[in-house]
C-alpha cells in the first residue's frame, strides 16, 4: 500500500511517500482495520524525524485520520464493518485524570501512524464520524481537537462569560481554541504578528486581535484576562502572565520557540495565578470533544487540503508556520 514513511536519516530526509507491504496478520480481538479516507498533519510529526535515527525500524508518520472500519476484531462491539469512524491518537489513555497513565502513548511513533491507505489499532481508539463533517474536517480533529478541548475545559476550567486569551493565532490548535471558547460564551482575544491572521481571526469570532510584537498590556488598555491558552513559550510567557488577572489560570501545551522560561516568581505567587501543563487527552474527553462540536455544529477550519503523495509539500508549508487552521492529507483510491 501507499504510505508516507520515516526510515533512514533523521530528520525529513528520512522521510518519503513509497510502497510498503501491508501487514495481512488476524486482527487481535479488541483490534479495527481501518481504511483511512483522509489525514491530519501536526508538528508532532517534526518532532518525529528529529528524533528517531536510521538506526530505528520504518515507521508509518501521522496522528489524525478518519476512514472506514474494514474489519474488527472478535471482541469489538461499538463499531462495525462498514462504519465511519474517527481516530483518537491518544494511545492507552481511557479515563478523564488529572494526568495520563505510563503506558500513554501518540498513534504515528513507535506504532504505525495514518499517513497510509489502511491501519490496524485498537478499537477503543475510534469513534463515530458525525454525518455533517467532511472527511478531511473529521480527520483533523485528533491532536489538535484533544489538545485544545483538555485545555479550554478540563484544566482551563473555563466558565461562560469570562476572558480567554490565545497568543498565536494560526496553528490548528489556537483555532479550534478560539472557536469552543465562543461557543462556551466567553470574550476571546487573540495575538499574532500576522495581520492577515489577525483578521481571520476575527472573521472566526475573536473580540479583538492584537499584534504580537505589540505591548499587550497597553493593547488591551488595562484589561486583564481570566484564562491563557498558552503554546509558544519563552517569546509570550511574560506578556501572557502580564495580562492575566489574580487568581487567573495559564494553560500550557506547547513550546515553538523553546523550552525553558524565566518569570517573576513573585508578582506570580503574590497574584495567586495558576500556571497548568497539559498534553492530548483521554479517550473520555475526545467523546466529549465530538460531542461539543456537534451541539455547536463547529467545523475544523481547514487551511490546505494536499494529495498523500504530496505530503512533503503539506510539511514544508507547515514548517513556515504559513497555515491558519489544520493541514489535511487525502488518500487517493
């Protein structure tokens, strides 16, 4: 079958849309076999290649997908051969915790991810596809839906009628962010050094956008916000913690311009302000998660949709970080 594959080099010399034998092994009893209609594209596949070596065995790329169930295993029960499903990438994790268990793991490295025709996994992985998504808008709802949903609601907490802020509009996160946060009824500010995303933005919903390089406390005239949805790191980690009200929450799931980070750590303590990590979500949530988009009829907003072969071209846009909203792949018949 046709697949998007790391084996070799790391980093993206490593990896090439090629044929690859398709594995004819019995499905375990609690396994699908899914034929996959369309893919969605995240950074994590960057993080990917740049950490695997030639070393290490062929690897199928990809997180997201949507497609139809093939087969199941003996013991599978909530789906059937023939239905519309959508794919959780979060492996092992069932249960709304506090944290996810050891043994949690992301579909697309060290198993076989959707960047292919046909993948076997769990069953307790798929779900469902709603009849009103397309299929390349149900295959970007995995990493990013999950991420922004954990985020906004679970630590977030986030309550009708308060302030959300998201600095770095543009990524597929930020923008379903944007779209459940209006949804829920909260006022949603964005930031970006984009004026084209800025106005989109606001075309999506947002109250008011402001520039990134901007200072965001003269920007915002004062106002200080209930809740940050923070993914970028040390270049808006102050600006974020300066704008965020006493005893107001900052949530953190990514850090695209690095790792470590220096605040005041006391105007943080003496402002009662609570700084929450999160990663992905539980099999729990990514049902609450369809659900919520389905009450509000919400649509993944799609930036590009590219053929599987021309996967290296969908990443090179993504690396420019020139998206705004969710890179899908279709797999070609």
């Amino acid at each position: 079958m046709k697949a998007f594959v790391h084996n070799g080099p790391k980093g993206l010399t490593g990896a090439t849309y090629t044929d690859i034998t398709v594995d004819q092994r019995e499905l375990a009893p609690h396994e699908v076999k899914v034929k996959i209609k369309a893919a969605g594209l995240n950074r994590r596949e960057l993080l990917v290649v740049n950490r695997r070596t030639e070393n290490d065995p062929a690897v199928v790329m990809g997180s997201d997908g949507a497609g139809i169930v093939e087969a199941t295993g003996a013991d599978v029960t909530h789906v059937k051969a023939g239905d519309e499903v959508i794919i959780n990438p979060s492996l092992h994790w069932h249960d709304k915790t506090p944290a996810p268990p050891e043994e949690f793991d992301i579909l697309g490295h060290p198993t076989n991810g959707t960047f292919a025709e046909y993948i076997i996994l769990p069953a307790q992985n798929v779900e469902p596809k709603p009849a009103y998504l397309t299929w390349e808008e149900a295959a970007v709802l995995g990493v990013a839906g999950i991420t922004g949903y954990r985020a906004l609601f679970t630590r977030g907490q986030l309550q009708a009628g308060q302030t959300v802020l998201i600095p770095g509009i543009g990524s597929g996160v930020a923008t379903f962010v944007l779209q459940m946060a209006k949804a829920a009824g909260a006022r949603v500010i964005v930031t970006s050094r984009s004026l084209a995303k800025r106005e989109r933005a606001l075309e999506l919903g947002a109250d008011l956008a402001i520039d990134t390089a901007c200072n965001w406390s003269e920007a915002l005239n004062g106002e200080k916000v209930d809740l940050v949805i923070e993914s970028i790191g040390p270049a808006t980690i102050n600006q974020s913690l300066s704008v965020l009200k006493k005893g107001g929450t900052l949530v953190t799931f990514g850090a695209t311009t690095g790792d470590d980070v220096t605040f005041n750590i006391r105007t943080f303590f003496y402002g009662h302000q609570n700084i929450l990590g999160t990663t992905l979500g539980s099999a729990v949530e990514f049902r609450e998660l369809i659900q919520f988009l389905a009450d509000h009829n919400i649509r993944p907003v799609l930036d590009q949709v590219y053929p599987l072969s021309e996967t290296m071209t969908a990443i090179d846009r993504l690396v420019q970080s020139e998206q705004f909203g969710k890179i899908a792949l279709r797999v070609e018949e």
